[in-house]
C-alpha cells in the first residue's frame, strides 16, 4: 500500500496537488497497488475511513488547526492581521504535529503501508515525522518521502514570527528517504536552502486531456453564449497570486483596443477564497456580463470546458510549474501566461505558447490581439502546445517511473 498525505483533502477541492494526487491514486490503483489518501478531519468531517471519488480516504484527527486556516484563508484581506492574533496560538503546529504523529502511528499500526509520501505539508509533517520516530520507534517503518509543490516563500506563524516556507523541511530533510520537486525551478530554490530534492515533473494524461468534438457540459448552453462568442478560460484557484483581477482589466483594454473584442467572454473554471473579491471587481469594471464562473466536478468536465475555449489566459504572479497550463496545452489551446521560471520549462515564447511579463496589462492585450488576429498561429501554437505535452510531460512517464522506482 501507498499513502499520499495532504494536510486537507476533500471532495471536489480545487488546485494542483489535489488534483494529481487523485490522478496518481486511480493510476496506481489500475496497476494493481493499493493507495489510501492520508489527511486532517475538519469539523465537518469525522475520523475514520470514507470512499471519495473511488478513493480510500483517511482522516486523522489533529485538532482544530485545518479549520482555523481556512477560516483564514476565506476572510477579507483587510480583516487577516486581527483575526490571525484571534485564531492562531504559538503551540498550535507542535501541539498539532503531536496529534498527528500519533494518528499516523496507529495509521502504520492497522493498515501497514509500504510508504508514506507528505505532499507540501511543510510545517506538520517534519515535525510529525520527528515526534513519530521519537515517540513511536518501530523495526520496519515505511519509506517517507517529500514532494514540494509551492516555490519559497515568507510565512508568518501563530506566534507571530516570520520564517520562509522550506526552512522546518531543511532542518529535518533526513527524515525523508527522498524529496522531490516538481520543477527545476523549484529544486534550484530548494537547494539554496540547503535541501537536495529531485525534479519529476506531475505530466498530464494526454488520453484523458485532448480536445472534444462532442461534449457533455455544454457551457455556451449554461451562459447562454453563442457560437458568435470567444471564450478565453481561466482553470485553477481563486487565490490571489493567481492574478485574476488582472482579468478584468485586461479584458477592458482589450475592448478600448478593438470594439471586436467585446465578443469576448471570459470562463473561470474553479473555486477558492478569492472568489468573492473577484466578482467584486469585475462589477466595479462593469463586466458582469463577460465573466462566468463554474467549477469541475471531475476531470471529464474539466476536458469538456477545456474543449470549447477559443484560448487559456493564465496571468499567475508565483507558480512552481503550473499543472492547468499543461492540462490546456495538452487540449490544444493557446496559451497565454507569465514568464515565470517554472512556467518557462513548459513554454517556449511563441513556439507553443506566450510569455509576458508578470503584471504586464498592456503586453497581454498586445499578444491576445495579435494572435487572435492570426488564424494561422493560432492554430500552429495549440499545435506546438500539444505536441510539448505528449513529447515532455505524458503522465504515463511519470506513473511509469512511480511504478519502477517508489513501489518496491
């Protein structure tokens, strides 16, 4: 048995590491090995097994730390500083690491998996792999191994102090048989934080994401769009680093550019924190009218949506890789994002896709514009793009790899 552990995993949540570890589990699982999702029960869960999505799910119960996050997450920006002081206490990632170290030593009790590998889990898994090899010593314990989704960053922890994101990892890395990063950018930053990490990058199944003819969720028929309109799509978290209240302005000054460009809608395609202050914006630019927003249930919607965009516009401020734009490459859009170190071991500018520069409004509308006006690039990026994924980024390679090297 394999464990995939993620500090919060439920069903329908939106982003890229819950999204590949469903993808790897069912993967796994088709070649016969057995997986089982490890994660926190939140107050509206209980502890104790349940099935999501055709997957083993396990939820241990560490507190209510999970909550009080997204409590955080979810409240306005302007509100964050007093509701941290509100919230979070200086012992609250040992006191919860313990919880969790004694939730997954009767984890590796009843269900003695073969590994254990944390994903993105930066603060709780080392020091809960700590307490569990301290507390909780065993003969054969399983192989533990990190994957790093996020590049670095400043945190402010409940005490009030502020640390960067790898620093806990890098003290207690030997605790790991392996970590892993899922891009040569973010393995450069690791190792300046003295952490030796491995690239493998997640890939995309090209089976599953290609381009429809036929599809199921009919989003022209949802919004009541016509064929008339253009839809550039937007696919991930409603977080802020994302860039979405670049979106509106671009699409704004797109309209002043070209009155042709008012046939243009926007389609957003996932959930998050962000959400309500984005609809805040796009009312405050008066585009209620050019944005629509839903969320995939499943990966067979996610292709479908995929499917009936005209283009993927991606305005991201931080990315380690970025899993969306390869899913849309691989469904043979045109891409246009920022050029971002990790993005740029995906996208080479103008050949399969766009590079601009981060937060740079007028650069979007000018390459959006210009392609949108070149059928016959249009066409040969979307080409390009799905030619990269299927040449570097077949998640069966990855899966292949998985298989060979971190089952036996």
């Amino acid at each position: 048995m394999i464990a995939f552990y993620v500090d919060r995993f439920s069903k329908g949540q939106i982003g890229g590491v819950h999204a590949y570890l469903r993808r790897v589990s069912h993967a796994l699982q088709d070649k016969g090995i057995n997986t089982v999702i490890l994660t926190q029960k939140s107050k509206d869960e209980s502890p104790g097994e349940e099935e999501l999505d055709g997957l083993l799910v396990v939820r241990l119960d560490c507190g209510d730390l999970v909550d009080r996050l997204v409590r955080f997450n979810y409240a306005p920006e302007g509100e964050k500083a007093l509701l941290a002081k509100q919230l979070f206490k200086k012992s609250d990632i040992e006191v919860t690491a313990l919880k969790l170290a004694r939730g997954l030593n009767l984890f590796i009790r009843d269900y003695k998996p073969h590994a254990i590998h944390f994903h993105n889990s930066f603060s709780l898994a080392p020091y809960a792999l700590y307490f569990l090899k301290q507390n909780y010593p065993r003969n054969y314990p399983p192989s533990y191994y990190f994957w790093c989704h996020s590049p670095q960053k400043s945190l402010i922890y409940p005490d009030g102090s502020v640390n960067n994101l790898y620093n806990i990892l890098a003290s207690f890395q030997n605790m790991f048989k392996m970590i892993f990063s899922v891009s040569k950018y973010v393995n450069n930053l690791m190792l300046k934080a003295g952490i030796n990490s491995k690239v493998r990058y997640l890939g995309v199944d090209t089976a599953v994401f290609k381009k429809r003819a036929e599809v199921r969720l009919n989003i022209r028929d949802k919004f009541g769009l016509s064929a008339y309109h253009h839809l550039a799509l937007y696919s991930g978290r409603f977080i802020k680093e994302k860039g979405l209240d670049l979106l509106p302005k671009i699409l704004e000054a797109l309209i002043a550019r070209d009155k042709k460009f008012s046939t243009f809608k926007f389609v957003l395609a996932g959930d998050g924190p962000y959400k309500a202050s984005f609809l805040e914006i796009v009312k405050e630019h008066g585009l209620e009218d050019s944005f629509f927003l839903l969320r995939a249930e499943n990966d067979d919607e996610l292709v479908d949506i995929y499917s009936q965009a005209n283009c993927f516009v991606f305005p991201t401020l931080r990315e380690a890789f970025g899993l969306s734009i390869t899913e849309a490459m691989s469904c043979s859009l045109p891409c246009f994002t920022t050029d971002l170190p990790g993005i740029r071991e995906i996208i080479t500018h103008t050949l399969n896709g766009i590079l601009v520069k981060k937060g740079d409004i007028s650069e979007f509308v000018r390459w959006i514009s210009s392609v949108h006006f070149n059928s016959s690039l249009e066409k040969s990026l979307g080409i390009a793009a799905r030619e990269t994924i299927e040449k570097k980024f077949a998640f069966k390679e990855h899966v292949d790899y998985f298989v060979r090297r971190l089952t036996k």
